[in-house]
C-alpha cells in the first residue's frame, strides 16, 4: 500500500524548501514529503575542492542534494527584480517584490548574524553609462558561503522538526495521475518506490530539465523554448574591481557588443572568490563562489561574462546545442575545464604549463590550460573579448595580459512550460524555480516556492 501524503515536492533546493516552509507555516496539519535526488546536506562533499579538480561524480554535490545548486554558492541574495528571473513580469512588481522580501525574512530568522544590505550606487552606474555599460539597479545581501550553508542547515532542520519527511537520494523517476490523485515513483538504492499524493510542487532546479520535459511530455504541457548564453569565468586580481565590490558588492553589468550589437553580461561576482568546476550530467563547466570569513578569502576575484544566443524559427534545443559545446570543450580539455590567459587568447595560441605557471593571476582552480577559440563559437568568443575591453574602461586592468578565461560557463533557459497564473503546469502539479524556466537565482527561487504554497492552502 502507498504512503499518502497532501503535498510531494520533488527537489530540495530552495524552491522546494521554502515551499515546504509555507505549506507547514499556513497548514501545520497538512504531510509534506521532500524528494532529493542528491545527499543530505551534510553529507554534500565535493571531491574537486580537495583535488582542485573534478572528478565526475555520479551525483554531483555541488549541483544538488538538500539546500540545492546553492548550498555552496556565494550565497548572493538579490532583492529586486532586474535580475535573477522574471517574477516581476510573472506576478507584477509588487507581489513579486512582497514574495523576494518574504524570502529574505525567513533566511534572517535561519541566520545567526544575518549581514547588512548593499545598495545600488549612482556614482558608478553613472560611470558605466558614460562607458556605454549598463550597471544594473539592485540591492544585494551577501551572505557568503559559510553563512548561506549554515542558514539553509538551520532552515532544513526546522522543516525536519515541524514534521516533513525528507528523503535524500530519492530520485523521482515518473509522476502519474489516475483521478484527482497523483502517483509519485522514486529510485531509492535501486529500489522503485511508489507514493500518492494530492498535490505535487516539481522544484527540481537546473540539473533536473530532463525530467521536467520528460513530465511536460506525458502530460501534454507546451513548452515554449526561448534562448541560451554561452561564455566563460573570467578571473583576475581582486583590487581591479575593488571601487565596485567595496560599494555595492556585486557589479553587475549589460553591454551591447560593437561587432554584432548583441547583448553580453557580466554577473555572479565574487569577491576574493574561488573558481569552481560544475557537473550536470557529466558535462562539466565552470562557475565561483566566495567566503565571508577573511581568512578563506583569496587575492583574485571572478564573475561570468555570458553572450546570449536568441534561436529563430523551428529550432528548438537551444539547451542541446550549449551543452554540445561544453561537452567539446571538455574532450578538448581532456575531460576538464579549459583555462586561458587574455593575452594568448588575443594573441591566438592557446596557454600552457609554462605560461601559466609564470602568470601573475595565479588560478583558484586546477583546469586544462588550452585555447577556447578552437571550440566557442566566433561570435560568442568576439562578443566575450569586447565585452572584457568595454570592462577595461571602467575596471581598469580588466584586459590584463594576464586575466584568466574558464571555459565554459552556460546559462540555459529553454525549458519554459506554459503555466496557469500560479505556476500550475496541469490541474494539481505546479512547476517552480529555476527548472521552470522563471528563475534564475536564489531570491526569486525562494519566492516562487512561497508564492505557490500560498497558492495551494489558499492563502493569495
Ligand atoms: C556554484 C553556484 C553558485 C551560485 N551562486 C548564486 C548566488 O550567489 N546567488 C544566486 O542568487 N544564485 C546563485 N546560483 C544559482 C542558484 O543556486 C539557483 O538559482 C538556485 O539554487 C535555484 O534553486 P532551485 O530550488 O530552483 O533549484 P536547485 O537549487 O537546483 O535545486 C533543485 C534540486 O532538485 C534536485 N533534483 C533534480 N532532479 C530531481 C529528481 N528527478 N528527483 C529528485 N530531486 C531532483 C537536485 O538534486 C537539486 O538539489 C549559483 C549556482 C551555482 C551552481
């Protein structure tokens, strides 16, 4: 016979989380059981931290498991809008805003020393202006690493004690729905397991778009696919962008590129931060994070300059065809990341030992040095290198000789099913975070899963 419960979520990032945190708060009464593909947050250990490179893990720890894609990132809350998703479009400014704040309420009342908003600053956006940049209007809170784990371990042990059963590698193979009910199958060390559920939240992140499409397939939901960026982790010294990072913590720039007028960004800033290796189903790419603690602070900074790619006509696997990209970067890169110096790529020869061990820059991460322009595509490699000269003018050094480029870093959007106004994808099963294609950061994650909670125990 199966267990029965009111509400399945799937994913236990801070969507799914922060779901389960409203459901329990409106409804005490109401079961909720979580389903985490990965470990439990304790037990996430990522093995290229040791060896400074990865090792491809079966279940990568670093893209999921409980507190999600971001249990180890830099924990950068955004609160605002212009960036991270479109919950403002979605919802309207206010309520999306009510549900971002609503985020940033419970992480303080899980936090020990929850640090101060960084607000946006006039005198540099005027700047960037001036250097045909867009610096973005948004206030941040940067919890840091440490910080941000220890507040999602306190937020995954109160939903423990206020009664949601949490299952870790628990992956949700199939959702069926025979009525009004659905049936909920996971792998549990080999074995399939079958639960019930009235209503069921998919908050399955990033890592989980396959299982989402295969779920929009059998249930006939349309699913609207829009575009992809492609680009690289750029690493360099810390005290090049030491005007920005010490006023508002975390530029976060537009640019619209010479050549072919399409729009770059650069984003996911961190300070005295460390570059690290990503794997989603075994194709590994790169991102960084950053400690709040001085000590684990490094001297370099990094951030992600992406170029994004808008697919026309009946084309529609943008995601495919980024993840082919860095799927030949890492055959080029004999199984890794590639790491590049500036100057050899202006110079077009790719870096090696040699080169590298000399370079001022010293890498926070073990990648294969090589040459990016033999698997980027021309115009993503033009636009990138335009955008790091634009950078220059505002952040001087920023064209260094001796900056780093890790390639690749993508950022994919395509699989954005065709929802009703709260998120549902079909009659009971609701879709959330940044698998829905919505979000694409912590803050507007965590508002999505309140937002639908609310939703489901009628509390709009
Ligand atoms: C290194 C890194 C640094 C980042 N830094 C920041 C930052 O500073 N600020 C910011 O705003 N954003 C940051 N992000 C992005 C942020 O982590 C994500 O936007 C956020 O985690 C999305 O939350 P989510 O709950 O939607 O999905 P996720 O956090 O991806 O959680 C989804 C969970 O679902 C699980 N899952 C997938 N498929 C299944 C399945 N079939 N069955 C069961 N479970 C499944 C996964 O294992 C995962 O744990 C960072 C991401 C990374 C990787």
């Amino acid at each position: 016979m199966e267990q029965k419960f009111d509400i399945a979520i799937i994913g236990g990032g801070i969507g799914g989380l922060m779901a389960a945190y409203k459901i329990k708060k409106e409804t005490p009464e109401k079961s909720v059981i979580i389903l985490e593909r990965g470990f439990d947050q304790e037990k996430r250990f990522c093995p290229a931290g040791k060896n400074k490179k990865c090792v491809h893990c079966k279940i990568c720890s670093i893209s999921g498991g409980y507190a999600g894609a971001g249990a180890f990132s830099d924990g950068k809350f955004n609160i605002g809008t212009a960036y991270g998703g479109s919950m403002g479009e979605e919802l309207g400014e206010d309520t999306a805003m009510k549900y971002i704040n609503m985020v940033d309420k419970v992480l303080e009342s899980f936090s020990e020393d929850y640090p101060p908003l960084y607000m946006s600053n006039e005198e540099l956006k005027l700047k960037c202006l001036q250097n045909n940049l867009r610096l973005l209007d948004m206030n941040v809170r940067h919890l840091g690493t440490d910080k941000n784990y220890n507040t999602m371990l306190n937020l995954i042990k109160h939903l423990a004690g206020a009664g949601v059963v949490m299952k870790s590698r628990a992956e949700c193979r199939d959702i069926t729905k025979l009525g009004d009910e659905f049936f909920v199958d996971y792998d549990h060390s080999g074995e399939n397991i079958r639960i019930k559920a009235d209503k069921v939240i998919i908050a399955t992140g990033r890592s989980g778009a396959a299982f989402v499409k295969a779920i929009c397939k059998k249930f006939d939901v349309k699913i609207e696919a829009n575009s992809v960026d492609i680009g690289v982790r750029v690493e360099m010294k810390d005290v090049i962008w030491k005007e920005f990072s010490s006023k508002i913590y975390e530029p976060k720039i537009l640019y619209r590129t010479e050549t072919f007028e399409d729009r770059t960004r650069m984003f996911c800033f961190n300070q005295g931060g460390l570059v690290s290796a990503e794997n989603n189903n075994g194709i590994i790419t790169a991102n960084g994070h950053s400690y709040a603690e001085p000590e684990k602070k490094t001297d370099n900074c990094n951030f992600a300059i992406l170029s994004s790619i808008h697919f026309k006509g009946d084309f529609d696997k943008p995601t495919e065809y980024a993840e082919n990209i860095a799927r030949n970067m890492n055959f080029a890169g004999e199984g890794n990341i590639i790491v590049q110096r500036f100057g050899d790529l202006k110079r077009g020869r790719r870096t090696n030992e040699h080169r590298l061990s000399a370079n001022s820059v010293i890498p926070t991460l073990a990648a294969f040095p090589g040459d990016l322009s033999i698997v980027l595509p021309y115009r993503a490699l033009t636009n990138i290198i335009e955008t790091i000269y634009a950078l220059d003018k505002v952040a001087p050094g920023c064209a260094n000789d001796d900056t780093l480029l890790y390639g690749c870093e993508n950022k994919y959007y395509s699989i954005r099913p065709v929802h009703d106004g709260n998120f549902a994808i079909t009659d009971g099963m609701y879709l959330i975070g940044d698998g829905s294609g919505i979000t694409r950061g912590l803050s507007q994650s965590g508002a999505m899963g309140l937002y639908v909670a609310d939703a489901i125990t009628g509390n709009l």
